[in-house]
C-alpha cells in the first residue's frame, strides 16, 4: 500500500525530530533505512531537514572562523562517537541543522532573539563533468562506477558515506554502477529521481521530459507530484532490463519494452529505433543535428520510425525520416526548423 503526501511527511518529520532532540545511533540508523527504502522516503527526509533548519526564512550573514572551527568540531565529534557507517552522513547533517539552531538562537553567540542569524555553512563542492558538441566522455568515479556523457551533457556527482549523488544537467549519460546496497547512486533530472545499488542504465534530459532505461539490474524512477493528481497516487515506476519509462514535467507514464541494441546505442555512435512514436524519434535525433525541432505544427496520432542511424550524420538521418513521414521542414532565423505534416492529396 503506497503512503499519502500527508503520511510521509509526518513520518520523516517525527524520524527527524527524534534524531535531532536525541542523537543516538538507534534513531540516526531508524532514519537512515526509512530514507533509503525508496525515493518518496528521501525527498520527504530532505524536505523535513530543510523545515527544521529554516533556511528560506532567515537573513544570512558570514560565520566566524570561531564559529565554523566550532562548527566543524561538532559534526566530526558525532560522527566519531556513532560507529555505524551508513548512518554518518545523516548524522553529519543533523548535527549540522542542530548546531545552526543553537547559533541562530543566540544561545553561543548572544544574538538578540528578535533577529534570527542563518550561519551561511559551505556545502562539499560537487565535481562537475561537461561534453561539447560531437563529443562523448569516459569518467570513472571514485567506488569504481562509471559514467559516459553524450554530446552536449554535464553532471553534478556528489560523493559521501552513505550515497552516491549524480545531477544531470544536461544531454545524456549512460552510468554503470558499482553495487553497494548501503551506498545507493541517486540520479537526479530536474523533478526526476532514479535510484540503484548496482546496474547499468541511462538518462536522458530533453526539455521537460526526462527518459530513463534499464540495459542490466533495476532502478526506482520517481517523479514529481503532478498537477491533478490524487493526493497518494503512485508517482514511482520500477524498471528492470530492457524497459524504459518518460517523465514528463514530473508525471511518470508507463513502463515501455525497449530492443536490446536501443538503449544506450549512441555509445557506439549509433541510434536505433524500433517502432518508436514519432515524437520520440525526433527529440531523440534532435540533440545531434544542425538545429532545434519545432514540432506544434505535427499531428501525430500512430506515426513510428524504425531504422538505424550515425550520430555523426544525424542531418541525414532526419531528412530521411521527415521524407519517410510526409513532413515539410521550413528553416527560421534562429536555426529552428519548423515541421509540418504535408496536405494529403486529394483525388
């Protein structure tokens, strides 16, 4: 039975409460397997952290060396006194939020309450990795997981204790992930979350719609809550090798089957499509070509693409799926390509 909006953020609220009001290893261990029993579980955990610690509603000012020395000492003492691994970095950040409420309330600093402080702590920089246009790199992460970035791609990868955090920006990025079930490798899309232990899958960002599929293993892909959505629907789908799903603007769809050679293909610089909806084709194709596709005009109903094609030739490859489908491209100042469906001929 899938937990409420409402469910889960009481239940990562008192999770929370309970670590910071006693930092025992029970309490930091009951929150840490809650969080990682599922995306929902994670997002609902961090909303909860950033109500605790207030942030969007206090004025910033600059800590003190004395401060962030005192800061520092706090979250290394708790996490040396707690000698259950998986749960120091939540324990690192709830000492964290804990020791941002005792600043802001004036109790070490002797701040007036009537001015609440926000300490301007200074997160772990992320390791940022980009590709140009016609280009395609290798990166090999620390635990051994690897990530290839396709033209015109970047990703955020965040490394701690207890997970393993990729923010793909842009493009796409096919990811090969070394298992560690206490470590899971987080990918996040815009709204889109895709969790694992150890696969191998890829991620595709285009616009508002993300694509996410399965070459080995499984992932969880959550998206975002949809507008008109009951509050509680399921917005989590669960894929397994050779299935794919969309997400647009937060709303996941249905689970598709995808051919073994289609997923991940432009690692060997192809693209494969088979029976793929026309729409589909097009955003897929469009990232490698010459312009950007204005696609409004189209009417698409049961119109599929089949065929394989070079990334490296990806304008010839559109102009044969524009003469295949009937379709007029009429090029704009901006280097936009506007496409219509031609008139059926009459009799």
């Amino acid at each position: 039975m899938h937990e409420t909006q409402e469910q889960l953020r009481s239940e990562a609220l008192r999770l929370v409460d309970d670590a910071l009001s006693c930092k025992s290893a029970q309490n930091l261990d009951a929150l840490e397997r809650w969080r990682q029993q599922s995306p929902r579980h994670e997002q609902a955990v961090l909303a909860a952290l950033r109500l605790k610690s207030s942030l969007a509603s206090m004025p910033r000012r600059k800590i003190t060396w004395r401060e962030r020395i005192s800061l520092k000492l706090g979250v290394w003492w708790l996490r040396v006194e707690v000698p259950n691994v998986s749960a120091m970095a939540t324990m690192g950040l709830v000492a964290a939020i804990a020791l941002t409420v005792l600043f802001t309330q004036g109790s070490w600093l002797g701040a007036d309450d009537s001015t609440p402080v926000l300490l301007a702590i200074e997160e772990e920089p992320a390791s940022r990795y980009t590709s140009g246009f016609r280009e395609q790199r290798r990166v090999v992460l620390e635990d051994g997981s690897i990530l290839w970035l396709n033209w015109s791609s970047e990703v955020l990868v965040r490394m701690s204790a207890s997970q393993r955090h990729v923010t793909l920006q842009r493009g796409s990025v096919a990811f090969a992930v070394t298992s560690n079930p206490q470590r899971p490798f987080v990918v996040q899309s815009g709204e889109v979350t895709t969790r694992v232990t150890g696969t191998e899958f890829m991620v595709h960002r285009y616009r508002d719609t993300v694509e996410v599929g399965v070459v080995e293993g499984s992932v969880e892909v959550a998206g975002g809550t949809a507008e008109g959505t009951a509050e509680g629907t399921a917005e989590v789908q669960r894929l397994t090798a050779y299935q794919s799903v969309h997400v647009n603007r937060g709303v996941v769809g249905a689970v598709e089957k995808r051919g073994a050679g289609e997923i991940g293909a432009w690692r060997e610089g192809m693209i494969v499509f088979r029976a793929r909806p026309l729409l589909e084709a097009l955003r897929t194709l469009e990232p490698y070509t010459s312009y950007q596709l204005d696609t409004e005009r189209l009417w698409v109903e049961e119109e599929t693409v089949s065929g394989t094609f070079f990334i490296d030739r990806a304008d010839d490859a559109l102009v044969s799926v524009l003469e295949a489908q009937q379709i007029d491209a009429q090029v704009q100042s901006d280097n936009t390509l506007v496409l219509r469906h031609r008139p059926p001929v009459r009799p």
